[in-house]
C-alpha cells in the first residue's frame, strides 16, 4: 500500500497539492475577511434594533446529549493493510464520529482506539451493487460490471459501506439483518449529524463562512446548491479544493496504475485519500490562522460600529435605493416569466414529504406519552415513573426509532427542477428537513419532561395518571402549532435556496458591469461594512420574497398538511412556561434511589448512558462481542423487543414425568351399579407390602363384628409405562408378588366354599372369564407393575389373623387383579366369612358376573 502511494504521489506531485490547495485558500480568504466584517455588521445591527422572531411554545434545552452515547456493539471490518476481516468493537459518542476498538475489554479499560471516522461527506450504503455503481465513477477510462467478480468478498450476506468521493472508503458486515437494519440506521443519523457541522449559535463566524463559500462558487460560475457542503469549515474547504484537484489527479495519475480493473480502483481509493488528507491537513492548519485573525481585529470593528451605527445605515439604505432602481425592472421581468409559475409547483414537491415526516414524528411522539400513561396507570410510583421518563428522554436522538420519519422525507423528488434551478440533487433540503424533525421531537420531549416534573410537586401517586394526561395534550398542541411554523420557515428558506441562485445566474451578466460604479457612493471608513454585491442580492431576495410569502400564506389559510398561521407568544402567555429550565432532568437522581446513585458513581464516569439498545440474539453465538448488551445501560426499548419475553411468560413449561391420567376401561352400559354404589358407599383398599411378619400375609381382613362381605371384583388397570419408575420399583415388587401368592390362593378357597351349590359351574365360568381378563392384562400392562398409589384403609388396624387355605382350583390368579371391597354397617345374609350362612348360588353367579368387568382406578 505504501509503495503505491508513494510510487504515483511523488515530491513534485505533493509540492503541485500545496501549491493548489494555498491558491484556493487565498482567494477564499478574500471573500472571508470582507463578509466577516459585514456579518459582525448585522449581528450588532440586529442586537441594537432587536428582531420580530416568532417565539416557539416548546423548550429548547441545551446540550441533550451531555454524558450520553449513541450506540456501540461489535461487527466485522475488512482491514486494507491486512486484506483480512477483523472482529471490532464501534462506539458511537455524543460527537457522533466512530471510535473502532479491539474489542469491548479495550474500550471498558480507556485504551486507546485503532482509529477514529468522520462521517461528514460520507454515504452509508447496504448492498454491494450500489457501492459499485458509485465505484465506477471514480475511474474514467474502464467500467467495472456488476455481475463481474467481486470487488471485495464479504463473510455474510449483510454488509455495511461507507462510501466517500475522495476519502477511504470503509467496509463492515454483521451476522443477521436485524443488525444491519440498525447498524445502518445508526450509520445514517452519524452522516447527517456530521453534515451539519456549521453551529447556528456562532452568529458571525457561521453566516461569514457561508456567504463567503457562495460568493468564492458563484465566482467560479458555480450557481444553486452544493452537495459537499458537509461538516466543519476545514472538511467544507477541502472538499472546495478537492472538487478541481481530483480531477486533474486522477486524469495524471489512473493512466499509469496497473493490474486488474478492480485492483487499479483499490489503488487509486488509496491515492485518492492521501490526497485529501493532505489537503485537509493543510485546509484546517490556514482557515484556523484565518479566523484568529479576525477573531483579534473584532473589538476594533465593534467598536467602530456601534460608534457610527446610524451614519453606516444611513449610506447602506441611500445605496440600496440608487441599485434597486436599476436593477428592479429586469428582476420584475423575470419573477412574472420564470420565476411565478413554478413557486406553487415547488413548493408542493416540498410539502408533501415534509408534512408526512413531521406527521410521523407526532405519531411517534403520541405513542410514547400514551405508553407512559399506561405504565403509571400499572404502576403509579415515582419510581416507576422516573424509569419510564429517562428511557423516553432521549427519544429524538435514537435513530432507529426516528427512522420512519426520516425514511418519509427520502421521498422528496425535484427532478424537474435540477435543470432549470441548477439543484444539484435534494439532500441538501432532505438532510435540513431530517435534522428539524429530530429538533422537533426532542424540544416536544423536553417540554413534556419539564411539565411532568413541575406538576409532580405536591401531588399524590393519585394524580398521577391525570397529571401526565393533561402535560401529553398541551404538549401536543404545542407541537402542532411549532411544527408548523418549523415547516413554513423550512419552505421559505428552501424556495429561496431554489430560486435565489436561478435569479443570480440570469441577472449577473447584465447586472455585474454596473454594479463598480455604486462603490463610489459608499464612505471609506464604512465600506468594510457595505458592500455593493451583498446589497444587489438583498434586492433580488426582496424581491422574489413577497411572492414566496404569500404562497406560503396561502397555503396555510388553506390549512393544506396541517399547516396553521403564525401566532405570536408573549411571555406571560403561558403561566409556567418561562419557570421551566433548560437543562435535561435526571429522572434516575429525582425518583430512582440508589439506581441514580449507583448511576452517578464511578460507573457512569466510565461509560456513559446509551440511547440505543443491543441487539441479542438467542441460540446464535457471537464470537465477535456484536451487539451484546453493555452493562449499565438502559437505551430505549426497540419496538419487537419485549414480545419474545411475553410468549415465555405465557407459555407454560412441560414437565416430562408429569401425571398422566389413566384411561378407564368402557364398563357395564347398566347403571343399576352405579345407583348401589349411591345408596350403600365403597370402601376401597389397596393391601400394603408387610413390614412386620406379624401382621397377615396372606391378603385377607378379618370382619369386625356387623360386616359382611358384598361383593368380589376383579380389576384390570392400564397405567403408562414409565421407565424411570419401573427400573426403581421392580427390585421390591419381587418379593411383594411372592408373599401375595399364598394370600391370593386362600381367598379364592374361602369364595369356593362359600359356593356350596353346583360349585363347578360356578368355577368354571369364573375361570373363563378371569382368565380372559388376565390374557387381556397381560397384554396390556408388565407383570411385575405394582400400584402403590392407593390409600390405606382404616380396616387395616386391629387386623386378626386367618390361616391360609391350600388352592384346590387349577387357576392361576394374578396378584394385581383382585381387591375387596367391604360395605361398612350392612348384614346381608348373602355372604359369611366363616360359610355360617349358605347362600344362593344363582344369586352369587350374577354378582361375580356383574362386578368382575367392573375396574377399580
């Protein structure tokens, strides 16, 4: 790369660049010491008479990104020197420029940052076919195609350029979309913040800079607006140098590269930002010796005008008077031929975008206040509500939330009007309008911030809601009312810009010949305060101004996009207005407790607040630290964000071994068992595993005295297998099948004795419907399964023991199948333990029939 640079910018070739660049600065420095003198001229003038300005209903607060930053997170970076793609971390400060870190450690630890980018001048840029198309500008002779091969190869599919005409072009990617979408954002509000470098607070300096950058062009034949009118005087001054030094450079130098198409555009990337480090170096080193100077010979210039104030206006109004009557006729001529037709047509290309983006910008606002509305009608603490307000301070300044409003302005289209006004191209007027909306919005939050926080004081949580209702609807119409005084301010400045330097271009070659001869007129010692050329274009814009106001006016007693006439406020118009401060209240110190004291320590000295959020992805790895949440930081929630913690909130987890319901077996369609079991109650028993040999082994309760035995069931019960249950249980369900065999086997002889009538019918058919209902659980469930999930029946205690009987039956009964059911406080003579009653056997056939489909869960 140096060997590139230093190969084709040689000494000779560096010495023609200085020499250049002081020729361009001396002739500047002219026309800037003379309209110095003419802008002190009317700041003093303006100061002594005083002016008519309307006066705005919103707060204007100073400084509102006092120890606050706008974004930070980590991206890939495609490194020149290296031709490699490197991880870094980017923080974007109050001065909007990009400091580029090895990482967050580095930046949390104060070290110093790799490198520091301007974006004044810059482009950002999301896909690579635009980037080229841009590209191929910059080399005359060949053309890159756009499915050719790659000028450079991103690792994802998301990338993110900022491109500049004569400086290094920058080349960053990220993993998702989302990110990209905010990156760019971001990327975006840094470039317009930039390009409006000039400060409007300096009223000499600034007007002095740019009356004179107008003149120095129109001298050169250059008429209308400016696209590289961007940041500070400095880069303003490099980009006049650069803008008749790179082509020159670039016809001498692009012939003798060599290589590929796209190996000679890197090349001359990096020539071509030398050059204009170069020039810049040299642009900022002479314009600050210029304004020194002017700066120590002000206090005699003041002097000398507030001495011969009215002397010096009294000779500026008598000349303006001798050029207005020469000049008048032929401007009337061309207002009524080319200039009247089109101020309507104009000036609806400019409404219609900028009245839909402030249109957004209310919306937005309406939004926000009714969120915070609601969380104090949640929630109606202090606390609470000092949360919900630091997070909505800082609304204005959060570009991705702004950037459906800035996105409407983007729409503004004046190509008919590039030709005719000479306009260059409409960022200019997109960029202004973008940067009063953003004015706009923050002056509305201010305001609010400041109504809420007056009203607070010696009001209960009660009012709370109500309070911060009736500061959302003065705030509102607050806003309507300066939104549209902000709008036909912007529109009267605009068509001037348009129409002004089309004027200019006509009159000046009939105009400029006559125009020496007035100096004449003008005293020595005042004609560093009065020149001819300021006052032929003083008359030209008067001009043209009357007809510009009444379309304006026009347009706003048509009340057309919610426009409204001026209205002055006094001072005292608003009882409350004038006791609100200027500077941005501290929620986290007024409400937030030890929140705002934690926030005010050593932590906030080290990193400052962040109005944006992170993004986070979950389930997605970032190895590159990109978009991760930076401690300490509460940046406003981004619209999708919150929904994913809502959807977890609602869903409800699943737990693997939860209980499942066991499914019974369809039973008897009679219901004559389920009225029985109505009038006389169940008691169900499950049979616990022995503990002491004492106890009965074999299955059966011994019959207080007045019980009788009702009936026998068989149950059959299917229950889901569940491994992890079974593998604990088996080892001592062994040995329980082993002792219930034997009890199992005496049961079923004391029910054959009962049955002393035709006892092989009886067995027989008990058999075979046992023995179905076995071969079906057998089927369906494991042996070895035992259901321990019964209660224990009070008829356990006191249980006196019964000597097994031997089976006589060939049977072979499962230990699972077979429970009693005992019917407490009822002698039937149906069914004696001891076989002292007989019983009828078709009687008991039917009951063994009936209650052994029956299953007991």
């Amino acid at each position: 790369m140096g060997d590139v640079i230093s190969t084709n910018l040689d000494e000779g070739k560096r010495e023609m660049i200085t020499a250049r660049t002081s020729a361009v600065m001396a002739e500047f420095e002219r026309f800037y010491e003379q309209q110095y003198a003419v802008a002190l001229f009317n700041s003093v003038r303006f100061e002594i008479e005083g002016g008519g300005n309307i006066q705005t209903q919103l707060l204007h607060r100073k400084d509102p990104l006092k120890n606050k930053s706008i974004f930070s997170g980590g991206l890939f970076q495609y490194l020149e020197e290296s031709k490699k793609w490197r991880s870094r971390f980017l923080y974007v400060g109050d001065s909007y420029n990009i400091s580029l870190y090895e990482s967050k450690a580095a930046h949390d630890r104060g070290l110093h940052s790799k490198g520091v980018i301007n974006c004044a001048g810059y482009r950002a840029l999301t896909s690579m076919e635009e980037y080229l198309g841009l590209l191929n500008n910059s080399l005359s002779d060949a053309k890159a195609k756009v499915a050719s091969a790659p000028f450079l190869k991103c690792p994802t599919q998301f990338p993110i350029i900022l491109w500049h005409p004569y400086a290094r072009h920058h080349y960053f990617c990220v993993m998702t979309e989302k990110e990209q979408t905010k990156w760019h954002a971001v990327f975006q509000d840094c470039v317009r913040h930039t390009n409006n470098g000039l400060s409007e607070e300096c009223k000499v300096s600034t007007p002095a800079f740019t009356d004179a950058l107008r003149l120095y062009r129109q001298f050169k034949g250059h008429y209308g607006t400016w696209d590289l009118m961007c940041g500070d005087q400095a880069q303003i001054l490099a980009n006049l140098v650069m803008e008749t030094l790179h082509p020159e450079l670039r016809n001498l130098i692009v012939p003798r590269l060599k290589g590929k198409l796209q190996q000679r555009q890197k090349d001359w990337m990096l020539i071509s930002d030398a050059i204009y480090r170069q020039v810049l170096s040299q642009t900022r080193t002479q314009h600050k010796a210029l304004v020194q100077i002017c700066e120590v010979e002000r206090p005699r210039l003041d002097a000398a005008l507030r001495t011969d104030m009215d002397q010096i206006i009294t000779s500026k109004e008598h000349v303006s008077g001798k050029i207005r009557a020469l000049v008048s006729p032929r401007v009337e001529q061309l207002v009524r031929s080319k200039v009247q037709p089109y101020i309507h047509s104009i000036l609806e290309a400019l409404m219609e975008p900028t009245s839909r983006g402030f249109s957004e910008v209310r919306d937005i606002l309406f939004r926000e206040l009714v969120e915070v509305s609601k969380n104090s009608m949640n929630d109606s603490s202090k606390e609470k509500l000092g949360e919900h307000m630091d997070k909505i301070s800082m609304l204005a300044f959060h570009p991705v939330k702004m950037q459906s409003c800035y996105e409407k302005m983007e729409t503004l289209n004046l190509e008919g009007l590039q030709q005719r006004c000479d306009v260059s191209s409409p960022s200019v007027f997109i960029q202004r309008a973008q940067i009063l909306m953003r004015q706009q919005m923050d002056d509305a939050v201010h305001t609010f911030e400041q109504l809420v926080h007056q009203s607070l004081d010696g009001h209960s949580g009660e009012d709370l809601c109500k309070i911060i209702q009736r500061c959302q609807d003065r705030v509102l119409k607050k806003f309507d009312y300066d939104s549209s005084t902000v709008r036909k301010k912007f529109f009267r400045e605009a068509l001037l810009q348009i129409i002004i330097p089309y004027m200019l271009k006509q009159l000046s070659p009939s105009c400029s010949t006559d125009l020496p001869k007035f100096q004449e007129l003008i005293f020595e010692d005042f004609s560093r305060f009065i020149l001819v050329e300021n006052i032929f274009e003083e008359v030209v814009l008067q001009s043209v101004s009357k007809d510009i106001m009444m379309a304006v006016k026009e347009a706003a007693v048509q009340r057309r996009h919610n426009l409204y006439r001026d209205s002055m406020v006094l001072t005292n118009s608003d009882l409350n207005l004038h006791l609100l401060g200027e500077n941005t209240i501290d929620w986290a110190d007024h409400f937030g407790g030890v929140k705002g004291e934690k926030q005010g320590g050593e932590v906030a000295n080290r990193k400052r607040k962040q109005i944006v959020s992170m993004i986070h992805l979950d389930g997605m790895p970032l190895p590159y630290e990109s978009c991760q949440e930076v401690p300490g930081v509460d940046g406003i929630p981004e619209e999708t964000e919150g929904q994913m913690e809502q959807d977890l909130a609602t869903e409800k987890p699943l737990n693997p071994v939860e209980h499942v319901p066991i499914k019974k077996e369809p039973g008897s369609p009679d219901s004559i068992n389920d009225i029985r079991d109505l009038i006389n109650p169940v008691l169900e028993v499950v049979i616990p595993a022995e503990k002491d040999s004492s106890q009965l082994t074999n299955g059966m309760f011994p019959l207080e005295e007045g019980d009788e035995v009702k009936h026998i069931i068989s149950v059959m019960e299917t229950v889901p297998k569940v491994d992890g249950e079974l593998n604990t249980m088996r080892s001592e369900q062994t040995s329980e099948e082993q002792q219930c065999v034997s009890a199992i086997e005496s049961a079923i002889q004391q029910i054959e004795i009962a049955i002393q009538e035709d006892p092989g019918d009886h067995l027989s058919e008990g058999a075979i419907d046992s023995d179905g209902e076995f071969a079906q659980t057998s089927t369906n469930s494991s042996p070895h399964h035992h259901d321990d999930s019964g209660f224990q029946s009070p008829a356990n205690e006191n249980v006196e023991e019964v000597e097994p009987q031997p089976l006589t039956g060939d049977e072979v009964v499962d230990a699972e199948q077979v429970v009693l059911t005992l019917v407490e406080g009822v002698k039937t003579p149906s069914v004696d333990f001891d076989v002292k009653a007989p019983c009828d056997a078709s009687e008991k056939k039917a009951e063994i029939e009936t209650t052994a489909d029956r299953c007991l869960l």
